[in-house]
C-alpha cells in the first residue's frame, strides 16, 4: 500500500498530496477531523486498512467505539432482525487490528424494556472485543416501573435516574440522562438534580481538560418538532462553557449530525436497527423503510479517537456495509 | 290435549331461553368502543393522536389504539392515568368519572399531545 502521508507540515496527519491521494479511495468510512474548530472530512476504506491510515493519521493515544440505539425487540419492515444487525456491528467492532478502549452505548438498547431484550443485548455486546461497555439510558429502555430495571443492569456506581462520569487517559467521559419524567409536549430533560450534580462533578476540573459528554437524546436542538432536543441542555453546556475541548455525543435521531459552536463539537451516531427520516422530510420520525439491499448501508458505529493535544476528537462513523 | 300444550309450553320455553343467552350477548357485546354512545376512540398514528380533541360525557370510556408502526405510552399529565408501552394494535383504556380537561400526551414521545373534553 502506497504511503499517502509525505509532509506533515501542520503535524496534523495529513498533506494537499496526501488529501488528494486519499479521495482516490472509495471508502464507507468518514474521518471528521477538526483544527482550529474547522470541520474537515475525508474518506475511508473500511476494516484493518482504516485503523492502519488513522494509526498513520493521528498517532490516537486512544480510541473508543459509539453505538447507538440497537432497538433489540423491534421487529417490523424497516428491520425484521435488528439483533442480527447489532451482530454486524460487534463484528465490525472486532474486525478492527486495534481493539477499541471500550464501547458507548448511546441508549435505547431494548425496544420495549422487556427483560428478554436487554438480555439478548447484553449477550450480542458480551462477544464484542472492546473492554468495558459504557451505557446510558434511551427512552425505550425506561418505559417499566421508571427505570429500574435499567439501573440494576446497568446502572451500578450511577446517580439518580443513572448518571456518572470517569475519567481515561487524562480525559473525562460524562454520562447523561435525558429520557426521563419527560414532560407533556416537551423535548428531552436533565433535570434541576443531574444539573446540579454535573455543576459539581466538573468544578475541580481544569479547563485544559477534554470533556467528552454522552446522552441519548441531542443535547442541541437538532429538530424540536419532531422532539429532536433537550429542552435544558443549555444549562447544562453553560457549566461546560470554559473547557476547551468539549465533545457531545448523542444517538436517538438514527442519523449523523454533526454541530461546531465553539469549543463543542456535537455529533449524533447512526443506529444498529433501522434509520430515522432527515428532519422535516417525512410526515413523522418513526422508521425509515429502505430497500433490503441498503440496510446495512444506513445503519453503523462511529469509531473515536482521542489524541493528546490535539483540540479534538477524530470521530470515523463506520456504516455496517457500502452502499 | 294435554300432552300437546306441554310440548308447546316447553317449546316456548326452550325458545325464550335460547333468545335470552344467545340473542342478548350480540347487543351486550356493542357497548365498548363500537358504540359511539357508550365509548370514544382515539387512533394512535404517525406520532399524533387522532382526534386530538375528544369530547365526551361523564361516565365515558375512551379506548387508544395505536397503529403506528413504534411503541406509545398514553399519560395524562396531571398523572391520573398511564398506560403500560402499547406496541402496534395494542390498546389502553381509560373511564372518565369527573367532568373537566385533561390533557395527555405520549411518554416516549413528549411532543404528541392531545386531550379529552368531559362535561
């Protein structure tokens, strides 16, 4: 394979020669890279080629996988078999020559909450060679006695309705919960106890420090019509205004979306079961038919890389086949 | 003589009992949501409820059916009533005893609203 990457000058991966060299490859991968708060994307090849050009790329100190709304339960026309297709994705996810730090699962794991679903989930996820897996609630994952039973599987070290953070090479990853006591003709809510504990839990931070915040539903107001927002997320990113690197990612639309304002980048991830209609553009957000052929193409993960230093996150987002 | 109006009176017999189990419980069975004047019916579809405004008397039950292809969950918002997730075709009843207007919406999907009228 022909070394694309001649002169570094920016040190950012990539040269005009390289950039053209890398637009030759008709790829299913995106790399979004950002500098300065410029968004600038790039092509890919899928499986051991893409870890290979990012590992040339972006020399990641770590990388880390989001998926997103696996729906397990569902089973209608825009996906008789979405546990086949989650398959698909921890098959991907393996696939990978460098295995992923851990996973992030940006909720609606089950379709109903039903037990069944969250353990043919929990058993798909299991095969996944990625460490540790990450989750935070959807709203389909909350519909029985609130939530309780997405706690004890998943919530064990959480606050309140399942709320957390950590911290990983140096980085802190924080979990939010938006899904609940949602209230009539309202969008996605955090709640006056989540805010008030996220206004405590990045207090001692420095503003030097990568905050990488995860939700299901956006935490930006992506299409309030369709109940695509949170309706105090700006509270929320207030607290969050002084860092200079803050990444947002979010799931629940079943599409990517990508948003730069400031130092926040915003990124929704595609789902593992079927995709959404683009906003406006059907009578309502329910499940998008596509041709049997193109499933695989409208659904993926989005592959993270972190690298120290750098301002941002390099975020790939991987369908589960070419179009 | 008396052997013929024995078989008569038996014969009415058999046919009054036979209309009073058989022929009522077709008219019984019309009560629930068929019958406009005993119940209401609001369809659940593509993300709304239809209508969105029910009006109805006190005493009234109202059936939600949902027929979008995703499941809703029918709350009011004054939390008196909630339904369990309906799943495609499943329904949720609820009987409305006190006259005024209760607004409900869905709990997955806070954005579809609705509301019952009961006067």
């Amino acid at each position: 394979m022909a070394d694309f990457i001649r002169d570094n000058i920016n040190k950012d991966g990539i040269d005009r020669r390289g950039f053209l060299q890398c637009m030759a490859w008709a790829g299913t991968g995106v790399l979004y890279t950002l500098h300065g708060g410029i968004l600038k994307s790039l092509p890919l090849m899928q499986g051991a080629a893409n870890s290979e050009h990012m590992a040339k790329m972006k020399g990641a100190d770590f990388s880390f996988i989001q998926i997103s709304d696996s729906h397990i339960g569902f089973s209608k026309e825009a996906n008789p078999d979405v546990t086949a297709t989650l398959q698909i994705a921890v098959d991907r996810i393996n696939s990978a020559t460098a295995p992923p730090d851990f996973l992030l699962h940006t909720g609606d794991i089950s379709q109903l909450s039903k037990p069944s679903e969250f353990d043919t989930a929990e058993q798909v996820l299991k095969g996944a060679k990625a460490g540790k897996i990450f989750y935070v609630p959807g709203e389909h994952d909350v519909l029985t006695d609130d939530g309780q039973q997405y706690l004890d599987r998943f919530g064990k070290g959480t606050k309140g309705k399942g709320w957390y953070s950590f911290d990983h090479k140096g980085a802190h990853f924080i979990g939010l919960v938006n899904v609940v006591d949602l209230k009539a003709g309202g969008l996605g809510s955090l709640g006056s106890d989540q805010l008030k504990w996220l206004q405590d839990d990045v207090k001692q931070l420095k503003s030097s420090t990568p905050v990488i915040v995860f939700a299901h539903i956006p935490l930006w107001a992506v299409y309030p019509e369709w109940g695509w927002g949170t309706d105090d997320s700006e509270q929320a990113l207030g607290y969050l205004k002084r860092f200079g690197s803050v990444s947002v990612l979010n799931g629940h639309i079943h599409q990517i979306m990508q948003k730069v304002e400031g130092n926040v980048t915003f990124h929704t991830a595609l789902s593992t079961a079927f995709p959404q209609p683009a906003p406006g553009t059907a009578p309502s957000p329910g499940p998008m038919k596509v041709p049997a052929d193109q499933l695989r193409s409208v659904l993926g993960i989005s592959h993270v890389n972190f690298v120290q230093g750098q301002h941002s996150l390099a975020i790939v987002d991987s369908p589960l086949a070419q179009s | 003589m008396k052997r013929i109006r024995w078989i008569f009176v038996c014969a009415a017999a058999v046919i009054t009992a036979f209309t009073l189990t058989v022929g009522i419980r077709p008219i019984l069975a019309l009560r629930p949501a068929e019958n406009p004047a005993g119940g209401a019916s609001v369809k659940i579809d593509n993300f709304s409820f239809g209508p969105a405004d029910v009006k109805i008397p006190v005493g009234t039950t109202v059936t939600w059916t949902n027929r979008d292809d995703v499941p809703h969950v029918v709350a009011s918002d004054d939390k008196l009533f909630k339904s369990k997730p309906l799943d495609t075709d499943d329904h949720f009843s609820f009987t409305f005893t006190k006259p005024g207007t209760y607004v409900y919406y869905c709990a997955i999907h806070p954005k579809m609203t609705a509301k019952v009228v009961v006067q």
